[in-house]
C-alpha cells in the first residue's frame, strides 16, 4: 500500500498567505460593499516598467517566428542573463561570482523551499523567529523536525533564533551550533536590515562551525543605507560557506512574471563535498529552465532605461513604506522596518493578539496585514504591513488605521 | 557541519540529456563546418501558434498597465485555465474531473520530479524500463533506492518492469507489488501506446492492490489511434487510484513557455489519506505559480483559432514520424512507435551498442539522436529519434542515417 509523507501531517493548518487569503475572500463574500484594502501578502501592484514590456513583446515575436523560436532553456538559464546579473549585481558592488556559479529559476520563493533537499535529512537548520514560513515548512516536509508544539508554536528540533525589539530584530549568533542557517536581510517579515560588520561574524561563524548559510537577498533592492551589504559575497571568506538567494518579484514586479536566482560559489564545500554539481543536479533533473520570454524581461531589468524605471518603482513603494512608518508613529504605533525594507513591523495595540488584530483591522477598518505569529512565536503581538500597495490605497489604508 | 545529501552520489554521471548537451556541444566547437542535425532531445522547433502569440501580446500589455496588472497567481492556477482544461480535456471525453482538481504549472517534467515528495520514503516503486529518467533519478535523490548497479544498470530496490519487442513495449503486470507505480503513454522512448483495455487492468490491479499509478501523458496530442484512451481517467475506478500528468510542451510547442499541470482527484486517497491536500500543500509551500502571461497562452491553446492551429502542428511533427519510421523501415531498420507518439525507437544495427550508435551517428551522419540505454538496461541496443525537427532537417537526418 502507498503511503504518505506523514511528514506533512505534523504542519499545522495551511500556508499562512493561503489562509490569509481565504479570509479575506470570505469577509468580500460577506461583505461585497466594503473596499478591502490589501497591506497583506506582500505582492506588488505597479505594472511592469516599459522596458520590461517592450523586453516581452519582443521575445515572444521571436517565439512566433521559426527563424528565432527558442525551446528548451540551457539547464542553468540563459548565458545572456548570468552574465548581466554577474556583472550588475556582483562585480559592481565588488563581489566575484561568475556567471556559471548563478542558477536562474522561477523565483527564490521556490528556490528557498527546494535548497534544502541537497542536505542530509538529518542536519540541524536554525532560523529567525520570526520567519518567513517556507525555511520552516519545506523541512519539515522533509523530516527534518519533529512534532509540532502548538502551545509554544514551535517545531521540535529547530534551532529558533530569537528577533525582538531588544535586540533590533537581528538574532544572536546561536548557542547550539546549527548545520544550515537561513537568514533573511532586509529581512521578511520584520523590515530589519544587517550591517556589513554584524553579517562577517556570521560568515566567519559558518566557516568556523562549518555550517552553510542559506542568504535570502529578496529585499536587497529597498537597501539605501551605505553601510548595509546588498551581498552576502560582500563579505570576506562567504564564498566559503553561504548561498544567495535572489528575487525580481519585489526589485522588479515579477511577483507573476517568476524569476530569480540563486548564487552556488564553485568552491563551496561541506564535508569535502561540493554543493554547486548537487544543485546543478536537482535543476537538471527536476526542474525545466524559466521562459525565454521571462529571461528576456529579466535582462531588461539591468538595461539603462529598465535601471531607472526600476529605481522610479522601488522609489514609489520605499515612500509608501514611509508613509505607512510615520503615519502610524504618530497616531502612537510602535513601529519598526520601513527604511530599508518594504516592510514595516508594528507592534500590535491594546495587547491584542496578532490575529485579533488582523480580525479587528478586516472588520473595522477592512484593510488587509499580516499577523505576525504567523510567522513564529517571537511575531506575536506584531503585525506585517507591505509597502506594495497604490499611493491612494496606502493613504487611505494607514487614515483607517489611524482612525481605529 | 552540515552534510549533504548523499543520496544524491548514487546517481552515475549527469542527467542523460544534460551529458548529449555536452557531447553535441563539444563535437559542434570541433567540427564548426557540419551541420548537426538534432532528433535528440525531444525539443520542438516549430514557432508558438499564432493565437498563442497573440494571447501572450495581450497578456503582456495587461501586465504593463495598472489597472489590469497581475500580481502572485492564485495557488492551483488561474480558474479561467482551470475550466478550460476541465472542459476540454476531460468532460468533452466524458472524463469527470473538475477545475479545482487541476493544479497548473510550469511543466509536466518538475511535477514528476515532484510528486513523490508526498509519498513516505519506505515506498517502494515500479517504473517501465527503458524509462524517462526524471521518475528513478528524483526517486533516487530521496533515498527510495539502494545503490546502483553499472554492471546491471538498475538501482536495487526499484521494480523495473521490461518493455520489450516481444510484449509490444506494454509491460506485464508486476508480480512484486509495488506502491507507486509510473506509466507514461504514449511513452517516452518507445513511442508505444497502451488500448484502453489494457490500461483498464491496471487501474483494476492498483485499486486492488492500494497502488497509486503516476500517470504522465504527455504526448496524448499525438494519438489518433481511437482505441487508445487520452486519459486514464477514461478507465472505469481511475479516480480512486491514478494521479495523471499532462504537458503543453509537445502539445503546443511550450517546452520555451513552461506549462503543465497535474491531475489530483478529490477521492483518490491512500492508506486513509486524500493525496489532494498534500499536493496542494506542497504547491502552496514551495511554488509560486505559473506566470499569468504563460496561463493565459495556456488558455488560448483552446480557442478555436488556437485548435485549429496545434492540430496542424501536431499533423506537421507525426508527418514527420512517418517519414522516419518509413524511411528507417525501408533501409532495413527495426523501428517501433512513431504512429501514435512522436518518437521513433530503433534497433541498433550490426550489434552496437546505444551509445556506439549514438557516437557513429554524431560522427558519420552528424545526426543526434538519443542511446536507449541512456533510459535503462532494457534500452540497450536501441536508439530514440524525435519527430521535432523542420521537415527539411528530417528528410536530410533520414537520408544521412539511411547512407550509414
């Protein structure tokens, strides 16, 4: 008889954003009058830069022509494209990677949840706590946790690393030394940004304990601070011991376009084996390369006139983020994030669980956030509101609020 | 120290169609005055169809405005392609399979890739052999299987079934039951088909047996043999034991635009658990959805238009098998399929083996073509040729291999 991966017995309830989701559809069920407004889930709503669609026309004309028609993409993604990210995003910020170390992929959402099956079933991941859930789920999918504790809504056998007010939501280096570490800077969900200083102790943790770091650099492009690295290749020796990951959904609205990418360094090695053969090896053998026309849109992203669209773009949601800081500062938030993120990560009023508060702001004032225990015990009694919104709808979102 | 999953070093050499890249590539830079002529890969050639161009032009120009921008697709996919598929794929063939039993993605090869992440690791699992490599090598890397063998050129612990010329490349019902078992027809590399009465038996076998069959049917678009069901949910019981797979690639010339989706109905459980939740899970948890731009491509496959226009596709690519088959047949060739798939499988002449074959018809006729063995044992001494090519590049690669 099949069985199951019981595994994915032990996660409790479902995705966070799917049941974020389906509330909301059910409160506009109910309530088909009401303006939801959506501060939630953290998807973008401007539309692609010019660039980016003129980049799209023409790749799928060139579909359309048997002349230039393209099928299967090389298994690594196209040469055009690994070159242009390594120049613009490394060797322009001084960080050595090559084209060839660079996987390109339908997103790091995806990237993030399948990195984990390269590594024993039995080694030992630390995250933040709060997380953004798929480092979590995608091992405990893969048995690398035990039960699930609903009252300290925690799973056995994580390395949980704490980030609170106290420590400006930037986790001490753990006790119990860990195999893997997931790190997330500008960070998911509470906005935090590392410096340069604070991320080359954890390079030099790694190489030290001989742990890989796993680097998600979603948020990299909503970095204005100087002294904050858009790289973990920024630091020294993190060739040695880190992965990036990359996304062009929150850098350029690919959110349902699909694109990122992931940086392997050809000498990253643990326990003598290297990882990059193993990656290239699940692409190879598990996954089939992101459209042509999509790579096309993502090399228009680095063109001239995609640049400063782009920064236009990034400009309109950093001042949304602003507006949404501010705003609630001064009607008495406790609020933090916002600066280098387009996250802003509030602390929730009155002593209000998070859901109660995502209940209360749906119901009263019909604007959509995330509670912040969705993504881990230490987010309780904080709140995600996204930066991606319209002017209008964040103006109006952070007046109800305010209002409440 | 984090090690790494060393399930991974089971698996010899590279994926076999990464390993005819690199033969092809390095023969091309050695040789840059012959033409090489590619039946190898199973890559299309044939331009996107007009309606699908236009499709994606107006999906593009959506995605540049705001008031039409899309953001994240929702989890299982868009409902406009949902019911599209539903209605035309099985309800039209008198198939009860509903919309929220499709799960869209970006193609049928990281489905089956995937899907055995919701089976418990102890499960035990039959595939035909010769075999698409994606079901053993995904197997492999989570740990379903013992070591490999060279000299035999199996894993221990799998259940291969032979598909022969003498059983018509259908494979006998396993005597050892296994709890997953995969079938892809028509298949990939023979070319055969199954009839429905045959494939009704084992529906009847994994019902009985509390087996789930992984069903990939991905060159369905190329049968026109009326005894020969599209789907195996044209089987009496199919819903209670069979996951099916279906693909864009071969159907409408998407293997550049990524597009599949998997079947999972409501009812079909195992060991007391519904697999659908599970699937829905892991589609929620570690992807991000197929791009809007690329369903709605999807969608227009099934326009009128859009029909009308694969149909001949299809027509031009088996118009293609035929001169193959034919053609080989006439030289003195035992060739099968070809009728009712796009793929041509040859017996080796004088006794070579598949990659001898594979090297004399890369170095004497500058024609690739894939080594049976590359798709197991019993693969040996056989040789897969795709139907793909331009009509010019088919009658020349004939030609050539006819002068051998």
């Amino acid at each position: 008889m099949a069985k199951i991966n019981d595994n994915y017995l032990k996660l409790p309830g479902s995705y966070l954003f799917s049941t974020i989701g389906k509330k909301v559809r059910e409160y506009e069920a109910a309530h088909p009058e009401k303006k939801v407004l959506r501060l939630g889930i953290g998807d973008v709503t401007q539309p692609l830069a010019p660039a980016v669609v003129e980049a799209l026309h023409a790749a799928v004309d060139e579909m359309g022509d048997a002349e230039t028609f393209r099928g299967y993409a090389p298994d690594l993604g196209y040469e055009f494209l690994r070159r242009t990210i390594a120049e613009h995003d490394f060797t322009a910020r001084g960080c050595d990677i090559s084209p060839d170390e660079i996987f390109v992929s339908d997103g790091a959402k995806c990237d993030c949840g399948n990195i984990q099956e390269i590594f024993s079933p039995d080694c030992r991941f630390a995250v933040c706590d709060p997380v953004y859930p798929v480092y979590v789920d995608s091992n405990v999918m893969a048995g690398r946790t035990g039960s699930y504790d609903s009252v300290a809504g925690r799973f056995d056998g994580v390395v949980y690393m704490p980030c609170t007010a106290e420590n400006g939501f930037v986790p001490e280096l753990p006790e119990e030394i860990p195999d893997l570490i997931y790190l997330c800077f500008p960070n998911n969900p509470t906005g935090a940004v590392i410096t340069k200083d604070q991320l080359q102790k954890w390079v030099d943790y790694a190489n030290e304990h001989d742990s890989v770091i796993l680097y998600d650099a979603a948020y990299e492009a909503y970095i204005s601070d100087p002294a904050v690295p858009h790289s973990i290749y920024e630091c020294a020796g993190a060739k040695e011991c880190a992965v990036e990951f990359r996304s062009f959904s929150k850098t350029a609205g690919f959110t349902g376009l699909r694109l990122g990418y992931t940086v392997i360094p050809r000498q990253l090695k643990t326990g003598g084996e290297s990882l990059w053969p193993l990656w290239a090896r699940r692409h190879g053998t598990k996954y089939n390369g992101a459209p042509y026309i999509v790579q096309k849109a993502g090399e228009a992203v680095y063109s001239a006139a995609g640049k400063e669209q782009i920064r236009n773009q990034i400009g309109y949601y950093k001042e949304n983020a602003k507006i949404i800081f501010e705003g609630l500062r001064k009607a008495g938030y406790q609020v933090a994030g916002g600066e280098n993120a387009p996250y802003i990560w509030l602390r929730t009023p009155d002593g209000l669980t998070s859901w109660e508060f995502f209940d209360r702001l749906l119901d009263e004032a019909n604007v959509v956030g995330t509670p912040g225990s969705g993504f881990g015990p230490h987010g309780e009694h904080y709140f995600r509101l996204s930066a991606f919104g319209s002017r209008g709808n964040v103006l109006e979102a952070v007046e109800r609020i305010c209002r409440l």
